[in-house]
C-alpha cells in the first residue's frame, strides 16, 4: 500500500472516531439529522500523479448512505465514454465507507475510503485490477438537491503513483419523514 493511500484512510477514520466521540448536534448541523441516502450521477477527469487524463473522462453514478455521527456505506460505479465508443467497456468501481461531517447548515463534508476495481471487457477477453481508494467530497445542498464535488485516489498494484479521479455532478439528499420533523 502507498504510504499516502496509508495515511489518508488513518486520518479518515481519525476522524470518524474523534467526531464519534465529539458533543451532540449543534442547531446547524441538526439540518442534516435525516438519515438515507445521497445518490447522483457525476462526470469526472481521471489522472496519473500529476497529469490529469481529460480525454478519458468518466461519467458514474454514486451512493452514500447518510448517517450523522456514523459511519455511511459509500459506493460508486462509472465508466469512460470514449473508451467504450472504440468497443472497449471500461467499468470502474468504488465501495466503502463514508463519514458526513456538517461544516455548515448547507454543506457536508465526506471524507472516505475503500477498496477500488478497474475491469475492461471486449470481444476477445476482459481484465480487471483491485486496490485501495481514499477520498474527501463535498456536497452544497438546498433542500432535496445538492452539488457534489471530490477527488478520489485510487492505489492499484503495479503503479508507483496514485491514480485519481475529480469528480463533480448533481445528488439528490434524504428528506425528513413527517414523524421526524418538529
């Protein structure tokens, strides 16, 4: 594992446990009391170390369950356009955890990580690869819909830099029920 890929997921849940132990909601977070889960689609530029890839660019859907002061499960599935036009089917994959962190009444920080899969399919064959992944979104909401913004790096055996991918795309939020309004 890259030490970088390392010390991302030590201070993701770093985090986690540090705001398990923190005081109960103050009046601005308590916007975010309603639990459920955050979906949208999203369009994204991958890159290698330094240099981002926009040619290659992704279009994914992701899932984040929403649970303040826990831990959420947090996945993700897309793949490249411009790959699978030259009859290539590139699917990527992301599945693990996320923490929602309230920094303001409209906004929620996601810091995450997981394990990432890459697999390529076509007529004569497929491949696939596995790592690790960490990665810190954000989501600027009014009401039911949000923007969501964030970078993920993904670390795959027989590379000697992260690849990342930055995201950004529209969510849908969880609603209060009637019985949990006040």
């Amino acid at each position: 594992m890259h030490p970088r890929t390392l010390t991302l997921i030590v201070l993701v849940l770093a985090v986690a446990r540090i705001q398990a132990q923190s005081t109960p909601a103050t009046p601005d977070s308590a916007k975010h009391a309603a639990e459920g889960w955050i979906y949208g689609a999203s369009l994204g530029i991958p890159g290698y170390r330094s240099t981002p890839a926009a040619e290659l660019f992704t279009f994914g859907f992701n899932f984040t369950q929403l649970r303040p002061g826990h831990l959420g499960a947090d996945f993700s599935l897309g793949t490249i356009p411009s790959v699978a036009v030259a009859g290539i089917i590139p699917i990527g994959a992301r599945a693990g955890v996320a923490f929602p962190l309230a920094a303001g009444p409209y906004l929620l920080v996601l810091p995450s990580a997981g394990v990432s899969t890459i697999i390529a399919m076509a007529p004569g064959g497929g491949a696939g690869v596995g790592g690790v992944n960490a990665g810190i979104a954000t989501i600027a909401h009014a009401g039911p819909l949000g923007l969501r913004t964030g970078i993920t790096w993904h670390g795959f055996a027989n590379t000697s830099g992260a690849i990342w991918l930055l995201e950004i795309g529209f969510v849908g939020m969880p609603s209060e029920s009637p019985n949990e309004r006040r």
